[in-house]
C-alpha cells in the first residue's frame, strides 16, 4: 500500500477527514486537482454543531474574527437559535478559503501528505484495496490504498467512477452571488424578499459586501458563464439600485438543485460531502453537513485500517449520516419554497411564521438547522442523551478542578466521563485505555435534555455522541466498549504514552 486511505479533494471536508484520520493514526494521502487553494470566499460560516466539532478538536480558536449570531432564519423567517442549551445560528464571517487554510495547516501539522495539481482519471478496486490513477505535471501516477473517500464536490468523478446512483430533482431556480465593493449597498442579512424574488447582503472584509440575487420565474441555465454584469442586471431590476459603478472580486452562481446518493459506502469507496449531497446552502448547511461527515466516517475508519475495529463500524457511517443528509436536503427544499419562491408563497409564510412563534416549534426548527437534535441509533436506551451528542458542560473533576468536555475530545479518542466511587466502572474501561480514556467527576453534569435524571456515567465516542449512559441503558459498559472501539487490548497504551496529536 502507497498509503492507507486516499482522500480525493482538499475542500474542507476532505481536509477536516485528513486531519481526523491522522488523529486515528492512519496515514493518508489526499490529491487535488487544483494546484493552489482557491481564496474565493463561497460559504461564509457554518452551524453550531459544526462549530461544536473545530471547538473540541481545538480548531475553532484557529480561525479570526469569529462572530457568532445566537438569531438567524428559517426560510427568511426570524428564528432565536439560543431557545436550545449551547445553540447558535452559527459561525459568520468566516469565509471558506480561510476554513480550508486553517483545516490545511492542521492537516500539515499531523503529517498528512497533500498532492495538489493531480487530477483522478480512474479507479479500482478489489477485495483489499482500491488503486487510483491520477494524472499531474510528473504524468501518470497510481495510488494503492485500503480505502479510497470522494470529497471532490457536487460533481464527483469518484461517485461516478464508483457507480453510486445519485437520485434527487434538477435545479427550479437559479441564484448569483457575488462579493462586491466600490458601491452603497444596504445590509440584508437574512434576505429581503421583493416581489419578484429575494436579494441578500451582508458585509465582508476590506469593505466588501457578499450579494445573493435570486428572480422568481429566472430559469437555470448551467452552461452560461455569469459575469458581474448579470449579477447587477438583476440586483437593480428587484431592488431598482445600481450597482454597476462597483467592482467583483469574484461571482458565481449556485441553484436548489438537490439529489444524494443512495449509498455512501460501495465496498473500499466512500463518498463525504458534497459528493454525497447537494442541496440549496440555506442556513450555512452545506460546509457544515461536511465537516460532520468527515468527523463521523474519520476515527471509524482510521480504527479499521488499523485492525482495531468491530466488523460493522465502518457501516455505521451509511447507517447514521445519510438519514442526517437526507434531512438536510428536506429542510433545505423547505427553506427554499419559504424564501424563493415569491409572492404566491406569502400565505404559506405567514402560517409558518406563527407556528414558529411557538416555544416547541422554534425548538424543533433550531435544533434541525443547528445540528443539535440528531440523534444516532447506537444502542437501545431510555437515556435521553444517549445517541446525541454531549454538550459542552464543564465537569467538576474528582481532582479538585473542572474543565469543559471539548477539552477531553481534542485527541479524537473515547472519554468515559464517571461519577462512580467504587472505581468498578474505571476499572472495566482499563482494558481499552489506549483507545478511551477516563474522566472521574463528582457528578456528572444534567441540563434540560435529561431534566431531573441524575447520570453516574457516560461514554462518549470521538465525535462526541453519548454511546452508553449508567443507569438508563440495557447494554452493560463492555459491550458498548466492544461495539464502538473493539475488542479489549491487553496491555493499552505503555505507560506515559499518547495518541497522535502533533505533528511527526
């Protein structure tokens, strides 16, 4: 093997599946056809759970000039995010390119091997590995892994090379955006709607201004190149301001075109990303729905390059990210009828309007658009938290001091957070001390989820979702330890010895 995994695409999912691969301790080659990393701004943030996820991996403190909003939308409509415990309506301000350059440097730091300017031109795969042929500047190059990941886009050679199908509907309606400066232009931060569609503004760096344009009634044509011109032709025909005085730093066009695939595993072919679903960017969904790809599928299939996983790990990918994505894509259409689709829609907006004035509504839509309410299958339970992923509470450490739990996440291992004093329940997680380790708390923190339930334990796995509760849950802890991080080791880590944190 030239290299454990390969990961097609230096986007942020791909390099965010890097860097929690390396974390894994498998070695991974990643190959991008571009030669250089785009500074096209493209998303400018990402939601709370994605949020989540940079924090306890100690990414998130990488990144300036963080803003975080706890007020956002749905559909257009004012939505509090806050009404969840830790929720937001996410990230903003930060543009794609500089995500990708922090998730780089990281990734640089662990020791992945990043090949720019290599196009995939065809790949293979038998019963124990797949080999990828990609063509650069040196000519023709195969590489041979165990496993190969498609994190190249909405247009994904590896999907197609690979034979998944990708159902879904066509584009209905077609949006410009563009980053504009050297013109007045009024902030419309969650979009304003005009009755022949919906423009939106928001300002940038360096005084410049990111602009959505989308006409009700305005067919996609996909094989038209949009030049700045088309972008202020339709900003003054809805708004009846020009802007035609100023400059484009970039322009682009993006549609609600929605369709995932059936499958995100075929065989040693995986697909994270965009490669796996498209669907309109509503709510700063579509970067953040990839980097939680990317965290789900990294330390599963690091564990079984590495041997040390139980047989059906790496199928609880498919099982648990693709019912996620196709929630995603539904509330994306929705958002996308709600904002998109002018006047005739208004009747519908109104009845939405009031439901979302409603505490149980606005909870259920917060917690879809946030990432919160997901809820993984991971075992039969009556513990409100198990499955979901842990909150950021601090822990009252049996050592006298408390700490949050990201902090505990950062070495993308499991953490069994107890409370019991017996030492019963350490003890049993001995056994798997090179792949979990143990945190001794006083108590273990409740919040609203579990209401007056009082938890003595909880195991986290490395994505930072609830495997296992005491009391509440019928598996015993070894089972649940032998489920998610396989079988016991004899021996565990040698004394003093950590997983792979920094660079080699």
């Amino acid at each position: 093997m030239d290299t454990d995994v390969i990961v097609i695409g230096a986007g942020p999912t791909g390099l965010m599946l890097a860097t929690e691969l390396r974390l894994g301790g498998a070695e991974v080659t990643v190959v991008e056809r571009f030669t250089e990393r785009t500074e096209q701004s493209r998303g400018l943030g990402f939601t709370a759970r994605a949020a989540e996820l940079l924090q306890a991996r100690g990414l998130l403190e990488r990144l300036e000039n963080v803003e975080i909003s706890p007020t956002g939308h749905f559909g257009g409509i004012p939505l509090d995010f806050s009404i969840l415990e830790g929720s937001h309506f996410g990230v903003r301000g930060v543009p794609q390119f500089k995500v990708e350059e922090m998730l780089q440097e990281r990734a640089l730091e662990l020791g992945v091997r990043i090949e720019r300017g290599q196009e995939l031109s065809s790949l293979e795969q038998d019963e124990h590995s797949v080999t990828a042929v990609v063509h650069g500047p040196a000519g023709r190059i195969e590489y041979r892994a165990a496993y190969l990941v498609g994190c190249d886009g909405g247009r994904s050679l590896v999907r197609k090379l690979a034979g998944f199908e990708f159902p879904g509907s066509d584009a209905t309606c077609e949006m410009y955006l563009a980053d504009v400066s050297g013109c007045e232009i009024k902030t419309r931060m969650i979009g304003e709607l005009l009755p022949n569609g919906m423009v939106m503004a928001g300002p940038l760096d360096s005084g410049y201004f990111r602009i959505i344009v989308c006409e009700t009634g305005n067919p996609p044509d996909q094989q038209r190149q949009v030049s700045f011109g088309d972008v202020a032709d339709a900003w003054q025909r809805l708004t009846g301001d020009s802007i035609h005085h100023g400059q484009a730093r970039w322009v682009s066009r993006f549609t609600d075109a929605t369709r995932q695939a059936t499958q995100y595993r075929r065989n040693r072919v995986l697909l994270a990303g965009d490669s796996a679903h498209i669907h309109l960017p509503a709510g700063g969904q579509g970067m953040s729905i990839g980097l939680q790809d990317a965290v789900n599928l990294g330390w599963k299939l690091a564990a079984t390059v590495r041997g040390r996983a139980p047989h059906s790990l790496l199928d609880t990918y498919h099982d648990e990210r693709h019912p996620v994505g196709e929630r995603v894509l539904r509330n994306t259409r929705a958002q996308g009828r709600l904002n998109l689709a002018g006047s005739p829609a208004e009747p519908i907006r109104s009845v939405v309007r009031e439901l979302m004035a409603l505490p149980e509504v606005a909870r259920h839509l917060s917690g879809m658009v946030s990432g919160f309410d997901i809820r993984y299958p991971v075992g039969a339970s009556s513990h409100p938290l198990v499955g979901r992923r842990m909150p950021d509470r601090r822990l009252d450490l049996r050592e006298g001091t408390d700490r949050p739990v990201a902090q505990y996440l950062r070495p993308a291992r499991g953490v069994l957070i107890t409370a019991d004093s017996s030492g019963a329940t350490s003890a049993t997680a001995a056994a798997w001390a090179d792949r979990v380790d143990v945190v001794e708390v006083n108590k273990v923190p409740a919040g609203p989820e579990e209401g007056s339930i009082v938890t003595e334990s909880l195991l986290l796995r490395p994505d930072g979702y609830v495997a296992w509760a005491a009391p509440g849950t019928e598996d015993d802890l070894t089972t649940a330890l032998e489920r998610w991080f396989g079988p016991a080791s004899a021996s565990g880590l040698a004394a003093g010895e950590r997983p792979l944190t920094t660079s080699r």
